[in-house]
C-alpha cells in the first residue's frame, strides 16, 4: 500500500486527483481483506492433516492466488483487444467473484457447509422485541456479522446477529 501510495504520488496526472477518485482501489484492497484469508485456510487445512494434504493444501493456494491476479496480467497486455475499460469491468467482476467465493469459504471451513446452507436459504431470526420468528427480509443494512432489519411481525427495525438467527 505504501509503496503503490509512493509511485501514484510521483506520477502528476494520478497525483491530482481526488481521493475519492481511488474508489476502484479501495474497493480491490477490501477484497483483498477477505481473499487472502480464503488462500490461507486452504494453506492451513493441508497444514492440519500433514502427509499429501500439506502439499495440496500449500500448492492449492499458491495456485488460487495466481489465478485470481491471472487476469491483471491479462488486462495488462489488454488480451485479445478488448480494451483498459472492459478489461477493469471484467477484473472488477472476478475480484468480486473472488471475495464472495472466499466469504463463502471462511463461512463453510468455520461453521460446515449444512450450517451455511441452512442460513442462507431456511433460517429464521427470533425478533428480539416481540420474539416471533420471521423470515429475513432482503432490505435491511449488512454490517459485518450486525443487521439492522425491520421484524415482519411486529414491524419493527432492530439490529440482529447470529446469534438471534434459529
Ligand atoms: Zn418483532
């Protein structure tokens, strides 16, 4: 980060724009927050049983890293011509492949896949004010393992965790 931080600042032309401007960035960096850990686990699953698996574990994510920055090297001698800005589109749709599939794995490695299954398609929260049980809404605001959702029975908005999901 320092060092990209360092380069952008000695180039003028990246130099003068806003920071708001480094959304793309920004957004690349948070993915990264969750990507790694997804490579790491792999790492330490075969870390955990030894023998073959070490190897499998290891080479596996050695092997998911170079294919999830695979395509940066592809945008960068712009690949059959598509062009920079189809190539950014389609590295910011891999990347964002990338985060959801590795959430998804962290989910599954720490809880099971029946666990994560059941809590995305049949689970119900227990409404902390009326203590009914609702099927979660789609509109409601994510806040890490926080959600502020409005209960479908008593109608009000609260905060959940996963600790009030049944
Ligand atoms: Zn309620």
């Amino acid at each position: 980060m320092w060092l990209v931080a360092k380069l952008a600042g000695q180039d003028p032309a990246i130099a003068k724009l806003a920071f708001y401007e480094f959304g793309g960035f920004l957004n690349e960096r948070l993915i990264t927050c969750v990507a790694h850990p997804g490579f790491t686990v792999i790492a330490l699953w075969g870390l955990q049983r030894g023998g073959i698996r070490l190897v499998f574990g290891i080479a596996g994510a050695m092997i998911l890293h170079f294919l999830a920055n695979f395509p940066i090297f592809l945008m960068n001698i712009d690949f059959g011509g598509l062009g920079k800005p189809t190539w950014s589109a389609i590295l910011m749709v891999w990347l964002i492949c990338w985060g959801v599939g590795s959430a998804l794995l962290l989910g599954v490695m720490h809880a099971g896949i029946e666990r994560i299954v059941h809590l995305m398609m049949t689970a119900k929260v227990k409404c902390p004010e009326c203590g009914e049980l609702y099927r979660q809404p789609l509109l409601g605001g994510n806040f890490g393992v926080w959600r502020y959702e409005p209960c479908s029975a008593c109608r009000k908005w609260h905060w959940i965790s996963l600790k009030d999901i049944q």
